[in-house]
C-alpha cells in the first residue's frame, strides 16, 4: 500500500507541474521519480499476484496426480511435461502448487491427460552459483511450484472434473500439439521438428546435434517465437489483405485498405501468439507488432521510438520481471537499433524511365547491402547481451543470418503459415513441401557455419556493472541524433573492455554434491551427480571442465577426500551425519571440508580447516571461494541473490 501511494501521488505531481506549465527540467525530473515509484509498485504488485504454494524439499519419492497441461521442451533425463497436480501424497490440499514442471519416462503423456506419476518432488532449483541463471525467479513468475522427477512410468489417473481455466489451457495446448504432430508427419522427424518448434514452440522432435548446430552458427534465436516470427506473420498477414482490398474495386474505393490490413495483422498476430503457447518472448514480440498495427489505425508512424518506447511501456506493465530477461533486453535492444538505422538511412531518388534490367540490378543491390546491414546493426546491439549471459559468441553469425534471412522471412515462414492453416482440410501440403525445403536448406547452413574453424567464441562474464554501462551506450546511440552518437561505442563495448575479476579457486554446489577446482584453465569437476550445476558455473568463467582425476583419492558412496596428504577440498554427501572419525579424516586431508549434513561439533583436527555444512548450503546455496592471505573469501549464492519472495523456500529461518 506504501508503494501505492508513492506512485500515485507522484504521478499526481507530474500532472500537475505539466498542468501548470513549469520547465521541462522539472516535469521530466518528475517523470523520472513517478516511473521509478509507479514501476516498484507494479513490480511488487505483480509478485504478489503470481504467488502460489512451493513444494517442499521432499527426501522421499511421493505419487503425484495431475493434469498435463503442455508439453514442455526435453531435458537431459527425458521428455518435460507441465503438470497441474490435484493431489500430492504427503501435501496438504490448500499447499498443492498450482503448476509443476516433470521430467517423465518414455513418450510424454498428451495435453489434456490425467496422470499418476510417481517419483521425486523438489521446490525450483537456486542458481548453480553466485550470479547465474536463476530458475526459481522464472519459476515465480511462472507459479511453478516445483520440479518432480518421474522414477516409473507415467500411468493414467481418475480425477475429477478440472476448472474452466484448466480445461482451456489443455484444450489450445491439445490442438497446438496435434499441429506439432501433423508438421512432423508430414515433413518427418528432422525437419518437422523445426517447422513444429517455429509454429507452436513444441522442441520435442528437434536433436541435439541440429540444436547445437544452431546455436554454434548464431541462427538458433529463429527456433524461438519472437520478433522475427511475428513481423514476418504480421507482415505477411497485413501485405496479403492490402492485396485482396485492392483486388476488389469497390471495397478499395470505400474503405482504407492499409488499415483493413492492419486489422488482419492484429489478428494474424493474436492468433499466431495463441498458437505458440505465449511464451513470455512471444508475448513481447505480440506487443511491439501490436503498438505497430494500432499506430496505423491511428494514422501515426508504425515504425519510431515512440511506437518502440509504448511497446515497452506495455510489456513493462504486463511483465515487469521481463526487465532483467535476456530476451526482453535483446530484442528490444536489436529493435532500437534498426529503428535508429531506418532514421538515418538515406533515400534513393527514383529515377525516370530507367530501363527494367538496370532497375531491378539496382534494387537487388540496395536490398542486399540493407540486408547485410540491418544484419550486422541488429548483432552488434545484441552482442553484449549475448556475451554476459551466455558467455559465447558466434564468429560466423552474420554469414549465416545472412544466407538464411531471405530464406526465413520470403518463404519459409509464409509457407509454414499458410500450411500449418491448411494442413486439417488437406490443402497445406505444396506449402509445408517448400517450407520443408527452406528448413533443410536453413539446417545444411546452420551444420556448414558451426563446422567452420572457430565458429565460437567464449569469454567470462563481465561484472554485473559492465552490462547497464553497455545499455546506456546501446540506448545513447539509438537516441542521439547526429555523428555525436559515436560518442556511446566506448560505453556500448563495456562489456567487452571491462576487467574480468579473478577466477575463484574452488566451486561447491548447494546441498556439497558436487564441487570443482580450478587448476590454470581448467575446472577438475569431482562428481557427474548434478552435472549441468558444475558446466553453468564453467562457462561463466570460460574454463574447460575435466574429471577429477582417479588417482590420489579416497571415494566412496557418500564422500570423496584425499587418499593421501592434502587437497583443496573434500565432500560429505551423504544424508547421515559423519562421526568424529571420519570428520577427523576429512578435515585432515583438505583445506575446506564441505558436508550436506549439519554438524553438531568439529573435532580439534577442523580447527584448522574451512567447514561448510548443511546449515551454510540451506540458507546460503552454493559457494565460489578465493584463496586470500587472510583466509578464504566466499561469495554465496544468497549475497547475490538477495531476500526475494522466490529465495525464501528452503531456508529454514523462513516461516
């Protein structure tokens, strides 16, 4: 309620000071504090509107009984399921989450079944370390309550009749994955899983290697509902009814044909955006399509900063959490871009009686060079996005957006729109073939840039301040007119110039089941238990990660120490509290001694050593240590994660 009513009233002071005419230095310094108060308090307002039950950490496998709401991307371990459970064995009722998210066994159980799963019941994951990608914050915003893993198969249940809200979500998800299956039938597993993950978001037909070839050649963001799709879909929908207006005499000569259009690519992209699932990217892509289509209804620029500035003003509202996504700050960033390039791009005068051939060689040519350079604008505003959260870079990106642009946006798109829409009368077949095409052409480039010689780049992430720095140059850039703007490359390349921080000397995830060591470039990871955990925490400071190696060590089924002298660190894994014997044992051969356990007391041989036990890993998470001449410095997960609504669950002194 404070909040509230800090954002109202400062709001009210904007008003009035423009109201009453004062300076722009007054009334813009009040913009800027209404935005900031009235932007905490959506922000806050929206946390509290997506709270729902967490589970808990259950040390027991338990029967779960849901509704299988979609059919999410595949994991690892198997096939990823979203769940609205009904019941959960050992889970009060009014303590059930509303969505689960499920790895299950087998061929994954179809939107709108009933399900009894049996396996192991967990609340979202922390980051796997100190500034990482955080799962439970998606979660959150998500009102995914939990993660199960499914131990046996997925058997059918007898529920009772689901709420209204349940039962639409199945039932659009249900035809999204009948269409995902028609694409794969008609088009076969490799290339209809493409076409099936750039229709309806559904990966699960796509391999890994075609997955890994996309991302290594910088043309994966076309597997993800976005920017790209909905322009090409809107773009489309708005070109083809123009046409048809103008087709037909007398309703051109009664009716304004560009806004009729505009009208069909609202609905083009309202569709295409139930279609997809809404997935938060393609909601924002929906937006910024949107704000474009109502400028046109109201007679005002569809492409500007204005429109840019209202498509995220909506997002912001609709999603405040998007602000810190990848994605949000990609494509907005990418978008600013063009914009700012289609403002200052010149315009060619058109000449008279210009024989056809020369025209046509003339318009190919400025075709292609804007093409290349949209291409490189668009990847150098995304760029250091790119390398802070994904520490990777690809070297032959623009060659290969380049060769598949024209691919993706003239034909393959249009194609898979019209046959995904044609496909149940039986007419999509001649447009899914050429789609067909397109995909297999996109995925021969995309295999062809990723085997070239250092087709990727990695790096460290910067520091957390390097990226805002980055924006600022991005947006200064975007917004300044004139050749003043350069002044922003410096800021703009902040995250490439910035010192990187020292390396640390020891990771240990949370609950101590796996820890790595950091020995030159290399990260000496102990165990392949929660192997995803130690890769994040690698790449995010560009180490190669390698086994720990077998000599040296004494291991068994709940601990891994030196078999002699000393080492680095040793870990207790094991649910059971160690005795003295075996702590004394541990701590004697390593400097930090690492136990999932809370111990009661240290024998005199830890009085020397760093222990971390449960206490620390339930409340802190997981911890990156530097070897200083003071001791150890530590940085946990919890000092960068802070008190959030999301950080909470798990932590015993939360109540």
């Amino acid at each position: 309620m404070p909040l509230f009513v800090m954002g109202f009233f400062s709001v009210v002071a904007w008003l009035l000071a423009k109201w009453r005419g004062m300076g722009r230095g007054i009334t813009l310094s009040l913009l800027m504090v209404a935005c900031v108060l009235s932007g905490t308090w959506v922000a806050k307002a929206r946390s509290d509107a997506v709270a729902a039950p967490i589970a808990p950490s259950m040390t027991k496998p338990t029967l779960v009984e849901a509704y299988v709401i979609d059919v999410d991307s595949p994991g690892a371990r198997g096939h990823r399921v979203v769940l609205a459970p009904v019941r959960i064995r050992g889970i009060a009722f009014e303590d059930v989450p509303h969505r689960l998210r499920a790895t299950v066994k087998g061929e994954p159980p179809r939107p709108g079944d009933a399900v009894s799963i049996y396996g192991l019941l967990n609340p979202p994951p922390a980051p796997a370390s100190p500034a990482s990608y955080d799962f439970g914050r998606m979660a959150w915003f998500e009102s995914l309550g939990g993660v199960l893993f499914g131990l046996g198969d997925t058997r059918e249940a007898h529920l009772g009749v689901p709420t209204w809200r349940v039962r639409m979500e199945m039932r659009i998800n249900a035809v999204r994955f009948n269409m995902a299956e028609r694409l794969v039938a008609r088009l076969g597993p490799q290339r209809g899983g493409i076409a099936a993950a750039m229709v309806t978001g559904h990966e699960t037909w796509i391999g890994e290697d075609d997955l890994q070839a996309m991302r290594d050649s910088g043309l994966a963001h076309i597997l993800s509902i976005s920017g790209l799709h909905m322009a090409v879909v809107g773009g489309f929908s708005f070109f083809l009814v123009r046409l048809l207006v103008a087709l037909w005499p007398w309703l051109a000569l009664r009716v304004s044909g560009k806004k009729v259009a505009a009208v069909g690519g609202l609905l083009a992209v309202g569709a295409y955006l139930v279609i997809s699932g809404a997935p938060p990217p393609a909601e924002r892509a929906a937006v910024t399509a949107s704000i474009a289509f109502i400028a046109i209804l109201l007679d005002r620029r569809a492409i500007s900063m204005r429109a840019l500035a209202a498509a995220a003003f909506v997002v912001l509202l609709l999603r405040p959490e998007s602000v810190i996504a990848p994605g949000f700050q990609m494509s907005f960033a990418a978008t600013a871009a063009l914009v700012a390039l289609a403002e200052i791009w010149p315009r060619r005068i058109k000449e008279i009686n210009t024989p056809w051939p020369i025209a046509a060689i003339q318009r190919a040519g400025s075709w292609a060079f804007a093409a290349v350079a949209a291409s490189l604008v668009a990847g150098m505003a995304t760029g250091p996005f790119v390398m802070h959260h994904f520490n990777r870079t690809s070297m032959y990106g623009l060659v290969a957006n380049m060769a598949s642009a024209p691919l993706a946006d003239l034909i393959m798109l249009p194609s898979l729109a019209l046959g995904a829409l044609l496909e149940p009368v039986g007419l999509g077949a001649p447009f899914l073939w050429l789609a067909g095409q397109g995909v297999g052409f996109m995925l021969a480039i995309g295999h062809w840039a990723a085997d070239l010689p250092g087709a990727v780049h990695t790096m460290p992430s910067a520091p957390t301040v390097a990226l805002p720095v980055a924006f600022v140059g991005i947006l200064f850039m975007c917004l300044w007119r004139g050749w003043l703007r350069v002044l922003g490359l410096p800021l703009a390349c902040a995250v490439v110039l910035w010192p990187r921080p020292q390396v640390p000397d020891i990771w240990i995830g949370d609950a101590a089941t796996n820890a790595a060591v950091v020995r030159g470039h290399e990260a000496e990871v102990f165990r392949k238990v929660r192997a995803f955990a130690s890769t994040m925490w690698a790449q995010r400071w560009d180490l190669d990660v390698t086994e720990r190696p077998k000599e040296g060590w004494k291991c068994g089924r709940t601990y891994c120490r030196a078999d002699a002298g000393q080492m680095p660190v040793a870990l207790w894994w094991g649910r059971a509290v160690p005795d003295e014997k075996v702590m004394s044992a541990m701590c004697a051969s390593a400097e930090v001694v690492a136990v999932r356990s809370e111990v009661p007391s240290l024998p005199h041989e830890c009085a020397d050593a760093l222990v971390l036990d449960g206490r620390d890993f339930a409340t802190k998470g997981a911890v990156e240590l530097w070897r200083t001449q003071s001791g150890w410095k530590a940085r946990w997960v919890r000092d960068v994660r802070g008190e959030r609504p999301w950080s909470r669950w798990g932590d015993p002194d939360y109540q």
